[in-house]
C-alpha cells in the first residue's frame, strides 16, 4: 500500500516551454497535455485549417479557433506555471504520444486556473 501511495504523488517538475494553453515541454524534453481540458488552437494549428473544420464538424471536441484567446491561454499558462514549484501526476497518454498530467502549481490545479478564467473547457 505504502508503494501505492508513493507512486500517485505529484512529483516537482521543471518546464522547458509552454507550447500552448494545454501542452508543455519538461526539460527532460517529455511532452505534456494538461489532462481534462481543451484551450483555444494557435494561429496556424493545423485542427483549425478548412479541412480539419469539416473533418471535426460534429465532433466531441471540434477545434476551438480563438487565436487571441489561444495566445491568452498559452501566456497565462506560463505566468501561472512561473508562480511556484511545479508539480505534475502523470495519469496516461494520448493518441499523439504525449503525456497526459494534471498540473498543479502551489497547490492550484492549472487545468481549473485556466477554465476559472476562461481559457480553456472541460475536455468533453
């Protein structure tokens, strides 16, 4: 039980580069996509280009193409994660290889911190 409790601990991390609202690079070089959200695409995301509009159109989590909101998202993201030791727990993988994690940062879980100031949504 005791290596149970040890392994679900949220481990002190340090971030090389916020990608966006919702992916960061450790300086490990590990990709990491905040689990549970979903922010607004960057200027030139390929999910938002006219083809993948019509692909997604109806999906569980069409592209969201808000580029000012999307570059909002990623600097806040940023100052947030500037704040404080941060701590990361790993809960999987998604489909493009990266990490998923819940983020927190004083205690503050970012995926929260950015849906409160509505930079992001629940991933549905």
């Amino acid at each position: 039980m005791l290596l149970l409790a040890l392994s679900l601990a949220a481990a002190p991390v340090c971030i090389a580069r916020v990608h966006d609202g919702d992916t960061v690079r450790l300086c490990s070089g590990e990709r990491i996509r905040i689990e549970d959200i979903d922010a607004p695409e960057l200027f030139r995301s390929q999910r938002c280009s006219p083809a993948a509009a019509r692909r997604l159109e109806g999906s569980r989590n069409p592209p969201w193409c808000d580029y000012t909101k999307g570059e909002r998202a990623r600097d806040a993201l940023a100052l947030f994660l500037a704040h404080g030791p941060v701590k990361l727990k790993r809960t999987g993988t998604d489909r493009y290889g990266r990490t998923l994690a819940r983020i927190w940062v004083n205690g503050v879980d970012a995926g929260r911190y950015l849906i409160s100031r509505g930079l992001a949504r629940r991933w549905r």
